[in-house]
C-alpha cells in the first residue's frame, strides 16, 4: 500500500512539474524575439530539465522505500547509494532497463510505473516540441521570406 501511494504522489508531483516548466517555457518563448532555434533550444532544455527533476524524485522515492519502509531494495554489484538509485531511475524513467542493477520486493511495482510514468512524459515531451516545431519553424520561414 505504501508503494503505491508513493507513486501515485510521484505520478502526480512529475505531472505538475512537467507542465509547469513547459507552461513557463512556452509562454518565455514566446515574448522573445528570438530565432526559432533557440526557442525550441529552450523548451527542449527544460524539457530535459524536467525529466531529471522526475528521475531524481523518483531515486529519492526508491531509497525511502528501501531505507525508511525497507520494502525492498535496489540489488546489484554496486547498489545502494544516491548514485545507483538515480542511475537506476533513469533507466526505469526511460525504460531502458539495463539490469546490472535491479529491484526486489515492492519496489519492481514503483519500477514498472515509474517506466509507465516515463513513457508518458516523453510523449508528452514529443509533442509539445513537435507542435513548437511547427508554430516557430513556420514563422521562421515565413520571416527568411520576407527578406
């Protein structure tokens, strides 16, 4: 039970912060006279901002898992420090999944949703650049045309 309201909280906190940071971005972008490369420069920085910013709420979720609830641990040659549980956040936040380190106990279901979590974000991440792309990139060319 622990774990999952734990990554319902994540799920929400990355929710918030992804459109936060993309709502600000988006709306910074858009009051600079700035070429349309450093506008999508901008929102695809902030974008991986975000994500790191997932990745390492979710690092601290699997260590209070393991060291606060000792639900289960994060398994492997060199585990158990802020470093492997970050690493081991972004493979799951990416769902690259790499396996030289592994969770036990509850901490494979914050695993799977955090992969879950992640898949959606960089969708979400995709399509924001995407509609970016098409909104600068067309006011760039339309702006080389007027010259």
């Amino acid at each position: 039970m622990t774990t999952l309201v734990l990554a319902a909280l994540l799920i929400a906190a990355t929710i918030l912060i992804h459109y936060e940071i993309l709502r600000h971005t988006s709306l910074g972008a858009n009051d600079l006279e700035v070429n349309p490369r450093v506008r999508l420069w901008m929102m695809l920085s902030a974008a991986i901002l975000s994500h790191v910013l997932h990745v390492t709420l979710y690092a601290g979720g699997y260590l209070l898992l393991e060291n606060v609830f000792a639900v289960g641990t994060i398994a492997g040659p060199d585990s158990g420090a802020l470093n492997d549980a970050f690493y081991f956040s972004l493979t799951s936040y990416t769902t690259l999944g790499i396996g030289d380190i592994y969770p036990t106990g509850e901490i494979r279901l914050l695993s799977g949703l955090e992969a879950l979590n992640g898949l959606v974000m960089v969708t979400w991440t995709a399509s924001m650049t995407y509609l970016h792309m098409e909104r600068f990139w067309t006011i760039h060319l339309t702006n080389d045309f007027d010259d």
